[in-house]
C-alpha cells in the first residue's frame, strides 16, 4: 500500500533484493530519485533532534551530592564486597580494627550504598529516570554497582542465616569478636 502523498506524485517506493531503494515512475525503474520528488516527499516534516550535548549528558547536572557520591560509592562498593565475602567465609563481618576503624568504615560502607540505591529509587519515582550519568559515566557505574551490592547483600545474609542461623549485629557481640 503506497502512502498517499507518494502514490498521488506516481512515484513508488521498491524493494530491492540488494536492499536498497529505487524509484518506479510511470513503469520506468531509476536508481536516482527524480528532480523535485525528495522535496515533495518532505514537504510539511520537520526534522526535530533530540539527542542530548555533552553538556546534557550529566556532568554539569550532578552538583556536589552526585560527586560526593561518586567517591563515596567508589570506596563503598569494595568495601561492602570484603564484608560479604569475609561474612560468608568466616560467619563473621570485618574485624573492628584498631579503634573501631575497620568496624566504622565497612559500616559507612553500607549506609552508602543504601543511600545511593535510595537516592536512585527516589529519582526515578519522582522524574521518571535515574540518576544522571555523570562526568565519564561514574555516577551510572556506581548506581549500578550499588544495585548488584544489594543483591548480593540479600544473597548473602540468606546464605548466613541459613549456614549459622543469625545474622551479626553491627557492634561486635557474643557471636562476633565478642
């Protein structure tokens, strides 16, 4: 079914087995697109860009908060991945260390990341997308990786509650360096 305002111009679009496009005017095959039709054709479209500038694409729109992010979630991620690993191999999380400073940092670690996937859940109820990119892509990769952490949280305190039967508390206790 040729569109009406080719068909009213005689020219018909045909297919070709080399996949490519010729024009059939009046029984004649042309592989050249007649003077005047490609202005018919276009005429009344408006071509209308919506590809987003560098500038759009995140880097300027993250402020402070999206970079403190991003190097909060660049140290948090591995962090909470020694954790889990540590908790699954060990039954325990990652020793208080001298001061606490262990303890405190895979503690910050957490809460970083819940915050991220927060931060993002909020975003995306409220705007309809997520967190923006941000400068080389590292606010996406963090988000992301914060995703997959929790995922992984989940599989592993499963995994300890069923292997131990409890789940150590965030202060060292009885069960843990207690």
């Amino acid at each position: 079914m040729a569109l009406p305002h080719i068909a009213s111009n005689s020219h018909v679009f045909r297919r070709h087995s080399a996949s490519c496009f010729s024009y059939r005017k009046l029984g004649r095959i042309s592989s050249r697109i007649p003077a005047g039709a490609k202005e018919r054709m276009t005429k009344g479209f408006t071509v209308v860009s919506e590809a987003k500038s560098d500038a759009d694409a995140g880097g300027s729109q993250v402020g402070a908060g999206g970079y403190a992010a991003i190097g909060g979630g660049l140290i948090a991620v591995p962090v909470v991945a020694w954790s889990l690993y540590t908790l699954k191999t060990t039954g325990c999380g990652l020793p208080p260390g001298p001061g606490g400073s262990i303890g405190a940092l895979e503690g910050v670690s957490f809460l970083v990341v819940f915050g991220v996937v927060g931060w993002s859940v909020y975003t995306k109820v409220k705007s309809g997308s997520g967190l923006p990119s941000g400068p080389f892509g590292l606010l996406g990769a963090v988000e992301g990786l914060s995703y997959l952490t929790i995922l992984a949280i989940l599989a592993v305190f499963g995994l300890q509650f069923l292997d131990y039967g409890f789940i150590p508390g965030p202060v060292p206790g009885e069960q843990c360096f207690g």
